[in-house]
C-alpha cells in the first residue's frame, strides 16, 4: 500500500467554505452569512423569516449550486454594493465575503487578492494555511 501524499497549498489552490467545518465546530453558519449581509437582504430575510434553497447558476462558469434565499440576495446584490469588501475589514472577513459573494466558487489566493485588492496571494496564503482553519475555509476538494 502506497502512503498518501497531501499536496501543500499554494497561490493557485482553490479554497472554499467547508459546510463540514462549521458542522464539526458548532459554529452557526447562518449568524456569519447574515453578518455578511448588506442592509437590503438583511431587511427582506429577517431572522425569524424562513428560507428555501434553489439553483443558483453562476453567470460566469454555468455552474449550478444550492443556496439559500439570503445567500442568494447577497451574490445578487450586496456583492456589487460600494464598499460591500472594504479595506476596513478584516482580512479573513474580506476572505470570507469574497467566497460568499461568488457562492462559493472555489478560488485561489491569486484570485481572491485580485477581489479584496488588499494585502498579497502569499499572505492570504499564510492566512488560510494557518494553525486553525479561519471561518471555514479550507482547501476545496
């Protein structure tokens, strides 16, 4: 039997909101995506309004995914609201927004550096690669 080798990530690897993490870690999902969200879609899907989940089909690669309502409201809309991935974020907030902002799509440092246009895709590296994954984001599978 031959030992499995894990590829250490680089600029170029694509990461992504692991769903499993925030399960494993008992972290509520939902507060984060909520906290993600811009005035409008926090207004038409308050915290005690149900939310279904359809087909999103991402414009730019025709791929399908499943998100909810608010998810959807925020790829939509807040995504292409000013300042909706501002430099007074966080970095791993602005991470997270980029990821959540193209519904999960995984990308690459290079890739969300050229989103959050902060800081470089080696740091965002390190910053993802870290001793504890940050709000779920892990290499995509």
């Amino acid at each position: 039997m031959s030992a499995v080798r894990l590829a250490r990530p680089m600029v170029d690897t694509p990461f992504q909101i692991n769903m499993a993490w925030w399960e494993r870690n008992r972290r509520d999902f939902m507060t984060f995506l909520r906290e993600s969200s811009c005035p409008d879609c926090l207004s038409r899907f308050p915290l005690d309004a149900p939310l279904s989940e359809a087909d999103y089909i991402d414009a730019e690669t025709g791929e399908v995914r499943r998100l909810n309502d608010l998810w959807a409201c925020i790829v939509e809309e807040c995504a292409h609201a000013p300042g909706y991935i501002s430099p007074d974020l966080p970095v791993a907030t602005a991470i997270f927004r980029a990821l959540v902002s193209r519904g999960n799509a995984p990308l690459s440092p290079v890739q969300i550096h050229q989103i959050i246009q902060r800081s470089n895709p080696q740091t965002i590296l390190r910053v993802l690669t870290g001793p504890t994954a940050i709000l779920g984001i892990l290499p995509a599978v």
